[in-house]
C-alpha cells in the first residue's frame, strides 16, 4: 500500500523579542528545558559578562573590534546597538548549521533585530514577549538587579517605543505568568509545525490517477 506523500515541516527559527525585562530569555530557558531536541544560539555581545554570566554558556563575550570584523564579515544575521552602547548579533553559522541539521533553533533578540530578522528571514516564527504592564516590566528590570538607576530609566524609556512595533509580529505572548506563557509558546511552535505552507515541497501530480 502507498504510503501517503505528506513531508514533516522542516526545523523552525524561533525568534523571541520584545523590551529588555520583558523575560525573554527567561522563558527561552523554560522552553529548552521543556524542548530538549530545540537548539539555543547564543548571541555575541561587546557587553561585560553580569553576575554569573559565563562566556559560551550566556553570550560569546567580545571586544568593539572583534565584533566590528565579525559585522563587517557578513558574519551575523542580524545586529543591533543596543541602547546606544553595546553591540549584540546574531551569528549566521550557528542558525544555519542547526537548520540544516533539521534541528529547530530559538533565539531572544531586542526589537530592532527582530524587525531585521522579518526582514532577512521572513520564514522565522516571530513572537512578541511582553508582559501586561509597564509596571511588571520595571518591577523585573529592579528584582534582576543587574542594572544601575540609569540604565533602568534608559530601558524603559526604549521600551515604550518598542511596544509600539508589537502588531508587527505573527504572536502575542503575555509572559505574566512563567509557565503559562511556556504553554503558549509550545502551542504556537506546535501549530506552526502543522502548518500546510511550511511542509516539504508536494510531489508531482501523477499522469493518470491510480484506480
Ligand atoms: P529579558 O530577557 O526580556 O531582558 P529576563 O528574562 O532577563 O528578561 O527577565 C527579567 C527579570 O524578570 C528577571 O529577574 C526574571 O527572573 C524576571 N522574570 C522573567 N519572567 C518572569 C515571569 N514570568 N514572572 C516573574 N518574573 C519574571
Ligand atoms: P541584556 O544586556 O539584558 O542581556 O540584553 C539586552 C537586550 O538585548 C535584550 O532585550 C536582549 O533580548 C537583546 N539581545 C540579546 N541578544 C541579542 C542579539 O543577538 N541581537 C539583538 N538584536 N538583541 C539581542
């Protein structure tokens, strides 16, 4: 009997964004956790590594000017400056290598490289991380400690105008509640691996149909 000739969806770039202290990364490490098979991609950063952070397990950490070569080299998929100062990208070969590999990949990104990454990659599944008040957002951004008064202001300030961007994503999440919002997003990577349109190419249509 012939099988029928459906092809699995290929892997997903699963790109999360929204404003700093929304819980991003936050709730891309509840989804790898809950989604072993899922690749992460670090990002690479001019920043200094905060707290615990560790080169290789939070960010690649590098100098203005190995990030300006990497840039310059067409290294990276999408690049920001954020809040004026630090430089943050996404490399090119880490996503590739996990989507040829047939291995979905997720990756959180500010807002400015999620609207490059419409741009450049517009198969990418692209949500928007928010939680439901400004409030909340500057409550996380105060409880993460990681920060100074300044920076705090600077990040809110930018989050205002980032909010404005959110219709321009395919989905919503509301990251009030951590592990509702990581049923939300396995919902919306399910659905989306069901989608008709991202399923292998249809085989040619037979000459005569089989009786
Ligand atoms: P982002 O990656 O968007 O900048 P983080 O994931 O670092 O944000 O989260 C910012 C702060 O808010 C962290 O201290 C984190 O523990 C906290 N946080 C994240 N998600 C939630 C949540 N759903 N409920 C409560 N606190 C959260
Ligand atoms: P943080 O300094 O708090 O780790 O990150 C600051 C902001 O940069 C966050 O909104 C975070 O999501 C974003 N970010 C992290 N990695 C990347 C990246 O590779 N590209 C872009 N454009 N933004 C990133």
């Amino acid at each position: 009997m012939a099988e029928y000739p459906f092809l699995p969806a290929p892997a997903l770039f699963i790109v999360l964004s929204g404003p700093s202290g929304a819980g991003k990364s936050t709730l891309m490490r509840r989804f790898l956790e809950r989604n072993p098979g899922v690749d992460r991609c670090l990002s690479v950063t001019t920043r200094a590594p905060r707290g615990e952070e560790r080169d290789g397990v939070d960010y690649h950490f590098v100098s203005d000017a190995e990030f300006t070569r990497r840039r310059e080299n067409n290294e990276f998929l999408e690049w920001a400056q954020v809040f004026g100062r630090h430089g943050y990208a996404t490399p090119r070969a880490g996503v590739v290598a996990s989507l040829n590999a047939g291995r979905s990949v997720i990756k959180d990104v500010d807002v400015q490289g999620g609207a490059q990454i419409r741009a450049s990659f517009p198969a990418a599944v692209q949500v928007f991380v928010v939680p439901s008040s400004r409030a909340e957002i500057e409550r996380r951004l105060r409880t993460r400690a990681t920060d100074t008064e300044a920076q705090i202001a600077r990040r809110l300030a930018e989050a205002d105008a980032e909010l404005a961007q959110w219709r321009a994503y395919d989905h919503l999440i509301l990251s009030d509640e951590l592990e509702a919002a990581a049923l939300d997003l396995d919902a919306i990577v399910r659905a989306e691996r069901l989608r008709i349109s991202r399923a292998g190419p249809a085989p040619a249509s037979p000459s005569s149909p089989s009786p």
